[in-house]
C-alpha cells in the first residue's frame, strides 16, 4: 500500500502533467539528443522512456542525435587524427564513411533499439533517406594575415548546411505509430553525403514541421547569467542583448543561434535543458519549473 505522502505526491505529478498533456496532444516536439544523455546508460534509459510516453499520450515526437564523441572515437581506433576548425571536424572521403557508418548505423540503431525496448517504434532514418534533407557544402572564409591579403578560402569537405528539406517521409512516420530517429546527414546536388550540425538539421527540421517545440540537450543547465544563474522565458531581443554584452558567448552561440532561427522559422518555442538530469525531456515538457532555459518569440 503507498503511503499517504507519497500518494499525495504521486497524484500531484500527475494532476500538474495533465494541462500539458492535453496541450500538446496532436502536436510535434523535435527533440536533439546529445551530450552526456548519449553516453551515460542510465540517462539513455531515461531518454527513451520519455520518448515513449510522449508517443502514449498523443504527442508526435521526433529525434535528431548527433555523435561526435562516437565519431572520434572510431576514427582513434582507425588511427585517423580528427581536426576541428572553429569546431567543424574537417571530413575528407574516408573520415565521410566514418561518420555515415557511426551516425547512420552504429549510433541511430542503437536509439532506435532503445526506445523499441521501451515500447515505442522507432525508424531510423539519414537525410538520404526519401531524400528528405537536401545539402550544400560549406566552405570556410577566413581574413587574410594582411589587410590587404585575400581572404583565405578552407575546404572543409564533406562538411554540409541544410539547403532545403522534404518532409514527406518524417511526416508520414511521425502521423502514425511511428517515431523517427534522424542521424544529420544530408545529400548534395552532386549525390555526394554530407555531415552536418545536429542542433541545424534539428531546427530546420522543426521549421519546417512548425513543430510546437524545439528542445535541445545539452551539458550544462541551460543559458545562465553572468552570476551562473539560470536564465528561461528569453525572447528573440533578450538573446540578441545577451549575445552583445557577451553572458552567452563561445559555443552557446551557434546554439542559441539555432534556437532563434527555428522561432523565427515558426516554432512555437524552443528549450535548451540539461540532458544530464534523468527523465529531463519529461520534466521540461510536463511540469511547470521544468529543467532549462525557455526562448519564446514574443
């Protein structure tokens, strides 16, 4: 028999989680999974049941998952040296078939066997797949030493940008009992593959779904304020303003740069939350704290 506190508290949960369940229902959530909730077993765990639940109760989630860690760590064993320019791993023919092998195969079957085993059905897809995410190669610009030096074009090679994405097979998948799983991997004009940024397709995905929310997994709490206080409830301008007196800055960029873009895209809000926490997904979606930093358009 539950103990009295315990029921009350039991019911409590359930009784907060019940206006969110009956606003999302029918609505999608793309979710980029990521970070420390990709390596650590227990918070795989954790994620999948989330993701299952979410399938349950109505809502049509879809999961974008990156893998460089994974990716760098096969490449060490084929000893094969990774190189980054200002964190975009330089990917020649070889390292392409790495990353097609890990991300494609190794790391999406496992997330797609992960959440069959917790009930759901999960497909796993690449961007090839139904041709669905179109690329375009990025080349880096960088200033010449002199000011009156050309600037220096790098080639990064199999290194991508969406372009434009179709998205005909993830609807399909995502109106049925279906979950998608998408590793980020696009396909060019030239049928060449190309690796692209998980936290991009993840937002192009959810643009162009207008899915309700976009959540982004991370390794830290969320954006935080100059004194490590956790920042939620930003708008487009508070974003801008945090970016010029510099509180978000390095890496968080392009994350929240991401986030700004699906807003303006049209999705309805996007949380960056920390995967480090179990059962994040559910925490941030179904109770009313929740485990991150809340952007809004407004």
């Amino acid at each position: 028999m539950i103990h009295e506190k315990k029921a009350h508290q039991i019911a409590h949960v359930l009784i907060e989680a019940l206006p969110y369940i009956q606003k999302f229902k029918g609505k999608t959530v793309v979710i980029k999974f990521g970070g420390n909730a990709m390596i650590d077993e227990a918070l795989k765990h954790s994620f999948a049941r989330d993701i299952v639940l979410m399938k349950l109760v109505g809502i049509n989630p879809i999961v974008v998952h990156g893998g460089g860690p994974q990716i760098g760590n096969l490449l060490s064993k084929l000893g094969k040296t990774s190189e980054f320019i200002d964190g975009m791993r330089v990917t020649d023919s070889e390292t392409m078939d790495v990353v097609e092998m890990v991300l494609g195969g190794l790391v999406n079957k496992e997330i797609v066997s992960l959440i069959n085993m917790h009930g759901g059905k999960a497909v796993g897809l690449t961007g090839k797949d139904g041709n669905f995410i179109h690329a375009r190669k990025i080349n880096m610009t960088k200033a010449g030493a002199n000011i009156d030096d050309a600037p220096e074009i790098i080639d990064l090679g199999h290194v991508g940008e969406v372009s434009s994405i179709d998205p005909a097979v993830v609807e399909m998948l995502g109106n049925s009992d279906f979950i998608p799983v998408i590793a980020p991997i696009g396909v060019g004009k030239d049928g060449h593959s190309y690796n692209i940024n998980a936290d991009l397709v993840a937002g192009k995905v959810a643009e162009v779904l207008k899915a309700e929310k976009l959540m982004l997994l991370t390794n830290i709490p969320g954006i935080l304020d100059k004194q490590g206080e956790l920042l939620t409830g930003l708008t487009l301008t508070d974003i801008d303003n945090l970016i010029a007196d510099g509180t978000i800055s390095g890496g968080m960029i392009p994350k929240t740069r991401c986030a700004t873009d699906a807003l303006k895209g049209g999705v309805t809000s996007v949380h960056i939350i920390d995967g480090r926490v179990n059962h994040a997904v559910l925490l941030e979606l179904f109770t009313d704290q929740g485990v991150g930093t809340l952007l809004l358009r407004r």
